[in-house]
C-alpha cells in the first residue's frame, strides 16, 4: 500500500486563522489555536457523563472486549444500528488476549470459515489452506475495535470492571439477569482497602458476557451465576482440543439463564468444554452467534425502560404461516401502534431530558458574546454546524416548523463535532435510518434555541425525507 502523503500542508480557513493564529509549519513556526484548561475538562466531561447518563438504560450489554466481545459489538452494532449497545470493560486496554497469536508470539491463526469476517472488516492474511494467518494480531485486534467504535450505537467504558449483576424476578417471576452492576475498576480492585465504595448500575434487556476463562477477572458471569444460585456448578474449562473446543463454543453460545448470553471462553467454564489455545476463528464465530442470540431475545421481547415485561408471541406458526387461534388484522395493527407510542413516549423523554440540560447548559445562551467568548463558544459542541436554507410547504419540515435560516446545533445525536471536511453526510445517513421516526433538533432562531421534532417520511409528496434545504454552516 501507498503511504500517507504527509508533505501537504494543512490550509486552515480564513475564519480559523483569523481567529485562532494557528499554523501547521514544521520548520520552528507551528502555531496551535488557544484554549483554556477548562475547556479541556468540560469537553470531556459532558461527553463522558452524557454517555454515562444515556446508556444506564442500553438494549445490550456487552461485558468484556475481547476477541468475542468485540466481534459481537460488531456483528450487533452492524446488524441494528437501532440498538444501544454499551461495552465495560475492566482494562485500561480493550482487546483482551487478542493483543498476540499465543506464547506471546505476533502472527494470529483463526481457521476457516472464521476468515469470512476477516474479509468483512478488511484486514488481510496469508491463506494456508484449513485456516489462514493474520501477520500480527494487533492488526485483527485494532481494525476490529476501531470498526465496532465508529459505530453510532456503540459506547464503550473501559477501565470499567462489572462487578455484579442485577437479578430480578420477571414478569413470570422467574430470576432474570437484567442488567450490570459497575465501578472503575481501580475501585473494585481497592474495595479491601477502603470502607464501602458503592457502585453504578446498567438496566439492559439482554447482558452479552465475555469475560475469558477464569482468572483474576475472567469468568465473571458464569461463576456470579454459581454464586447468585443460578447454575449448580461451574463446568470448568477442560485441556486443550483444537478440534473439539472450536465448535462446542460456536455451537454452545446461547442465553444461559434468562437476559444471559455467555460467549467466547466464558463459555468453557460454564458447560465445561475444552480450550482451543491459539486459534481465534471461534471467537469470533462465537461473538457472531452471540450477537444473533441477542436479537433473537431482543426480538420476542416487550420492553419498557430497559426492562423485559412481556413476551411477543410470533403471528406464525413453526412452518410460517398465520396462526389460526389469534386474530392477526386486529393483532398486527395493535402492535404496530403499541411501538409506535412507545417511540412516541421515548422522544418526549428524550426531548424532556434535552429542555433540562438546556435549563442547566450555559453555551445554549444565545450568542450574544464578546469575541474572546465567541472563541470559545467554536469549540463547543452546540455550535451552528448547518443551516436551513429552504423549507418546502406542506413536507414533514414544515410540519416540524422548521424556517428558513435557521442554524442547527443539534440534529439527533450529532453536533457540530460530528461532522469533518463541511460534509453532511452522518445527517444525511441519519435521517435515512429512521424514516417514521421522530428526531429531536435544536436550533438557534433569531438568537433564541428552539426545539423542534422532525419526522423524516419517504412518501410526503416532495423530494427527499424532510422537504428542506440544509446547508453546511460555520459561524
Ligand atoms: O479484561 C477482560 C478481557 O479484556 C474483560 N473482563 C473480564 N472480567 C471483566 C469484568 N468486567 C469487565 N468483570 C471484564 N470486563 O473481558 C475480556 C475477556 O477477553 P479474553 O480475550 O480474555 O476472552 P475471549 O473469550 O474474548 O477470548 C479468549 C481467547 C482465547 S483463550 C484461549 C485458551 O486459553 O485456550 N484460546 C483463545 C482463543
């Protein structure tokens, strides 16, 4: 491969210069944009603690970021992009023992047909026949992790240990397992050390665990199961079989107990099959099933603030067709609406929750500001990043009440930080992922924030999904 070009120079525009004096020179000139330490901490900080606020409720749960947590993360993530899907894991270090092939030696083996994903994520290797050979684990490792964290709906918290699981009765008051129990894991490690440190907690419908086999964080779920009365005994990981230990993992991966998903080598010590030693196709394969388990459970499950309170019952039969004991035209619609009021009741929460962070969140003030304040304000997150440039009549636009000239700060999830190089494109990618489905936006008007719910819809009789105009903006 080519390398980067690294000689082009970095042209900032006008604004910028103007503004901040900065230059990319490597000759004893280069000028870095000013900041104050305090913009450092809030930047970081309202990120963190946003996603630590929105993700106490995820859809999944996954624990543990090695090879199998990983390629779940991403076979999810990929699969539904509707899912909230948040990863702990307790090391600094994501990637488990994913990092060398085995004996501390760099080339990865994973047998085929695991090498189907390596294809999927774009990471090469040399094809010995049964199986094929990554030059340095490393490369699967990073390319698998930067893939699963460019995802929208993925979050993860490293250095993040679980340390407990909720266990609650079900609607049929049976033990579900629905959601984790977390601390910063040099917390968890200290708890000898210092009086009680109490935790945090994650609901989630569905808890994926893959924590490795047993070790000084391994195993984490399969023997909390032990412990919490959920299974009798751990089956205890057996010697090495390369042949046998593949497929029994694959195979093996399902919901244990109920909102329990064991993969990976977690699974060795509940069922008691043999390792594999250094050969990851299972890993990954096992990830992958996981992930399909989830959506299965996902699937068949009436939630409501992150907790399973029902069942849905399938409209068809084993062999596919409609069921004859339920009324399916009266049924189906019902549903339908059922979710759709859902969503409803979930757009309010969240448009409820951005009216009172706007409430406590200073840099939603207008901006009416000096210029050393208007510096500031362009690395904030709630800067204008588009502007509205035309509204058709009629279009679901128009419905929002969205005007000409307004400046969106927020669209969805994105901010200004979202976007690279004046491309709208993740706003573009955002609203066509969710057709029918109310996004909240913010924008600045006349000085004023305004809030506004925009309902992208293909068929409102105009072009595109919003009936708009929407142009890059920077102030
Ligand atoms: O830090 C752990 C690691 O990154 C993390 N973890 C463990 N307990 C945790 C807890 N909270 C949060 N309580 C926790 N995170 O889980 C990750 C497990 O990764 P791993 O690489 O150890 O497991 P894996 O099942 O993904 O891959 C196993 C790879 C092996 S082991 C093996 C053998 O011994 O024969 N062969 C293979 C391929």
């Amino acid at each position: 491969m080519a390398p980067v070009a690294t000689t082009e120079q970095y042209i900032p525009s006008a604004t910028e210069v103007q503004k901040y004096d900065i230059l990319e020179d490597y000759k004893g000139s280069y000028r870095f944009a000013p900041i104050e330490e305090a913009q450092v901490s809030r930047a970081m900080i309202k990120r963190y603690f946003n996603t630590m606020y929105e993700r106490a409720i995820s859809d999944v749960v996954i624990v543990g970021a090695g090879s199998a947590g990983l390629s779940c993360a991403y076979h999810l993530a990929n699969s539904r992009p509707d899912l909230k899907i948040t990863i702990i894991e307790a090391n600094v270090a994501p990637g488990g023992g994913a990092w060398l092939g085995g004996q501390l030696m760099t080339p990865m083996v994973i047998r085929k047909p695991a090498d189907r994903f390596l294809r999927e994520i774009g990471v090469p290797y040399e094809d010995e026949g049964a199986f094929v050979v990554v030059k340095h684990a490393a490369l699967f490792t990073s390319t698998l992790l930067s893939k699963a964290l460019a995802m929208d709906n993925v979050a993860l918290m490293n250095a993040t240990a679980v340390e407990d699981l909720i266990i609650v009765k079900d609607f049929e008051g049976k033990q579900r397992v629905a959601g984790v129990v977390t601390n910063w894991t040099l917390v968890a490690l200290n708890h000898d050390t210092q009086s009680c440190m109490d935790p945090n907690t994650i609901t989630a419908p569905v808890i994926i665990s893959a924590t490795g086999h047993d070790g000084p964080m391994g195993a984490f779920s399969a023997k909390r199961m032990v412990s919490a009365g959920l299974l009798k005994e751990l089956g205890n990981m057996r010697g090495l079989d390369m042949n046998r230990a593949e497929p029994a993992i694959v195979n093996g991966t399902r919901e244990v107990t109920p909102g329990l998903i064991l993969t990976g080598m977690e699974l060795s010590e509940h069922d008691g099959s043999n390792r594999m030693g250094p050969t990851f196709g299972a890993m990954i394969a096992s990830g992958i099933k996981a992930a399909q388990e989830a959506m299965k459970t996902l699937d068949s499950a009436e939630v409501v603030g992150g907790k399973v309170v029902g069942r849905v019952h399938p409209l068809v039969d084993a062999e596919g067709f409609p069921r004859a004991d339920i009324d399916i035209f009266a049924v189906r619609p019902a549903r339908v609406r059922i979710i759709e009021l859902r969503n409803d009741l979930k757009d309010v929460m969240d448009r409820i929750a951005r009216a009172l962070e706007g409430i406590f969140d200073p840099t939603l003030q207008p901006p009416t500001l000096s210029p050393e304040q208007g510096q500031s304000m362009t690395s904030d997150p709630l800067t204008p990043f588009a502007k509205v440039d035309s509204v058709s009549p009629e279009s679901p636009a128009a419905a929002a009440d969205m005007k000409k000239g307004d400046l969106i700060v927020k669209f969805g999830r994105l901010d200004k930080s979202s976007f690279t190089g004046g491309s709208l494109q993740p706003l573009a990618g955002l609203v066509a992922d969710n057709e029918d489905r109310a996004i909240a936006i913010r924008v600045l008007r006349s000085g004023q924030t305004v809030f506004l719910t925009l309902t992208p819809q293909k068929n409102w009789g105009g072009r595109g999904m919003l009936g708009c105009h929407i142009v890059p903006y920077s102030s």
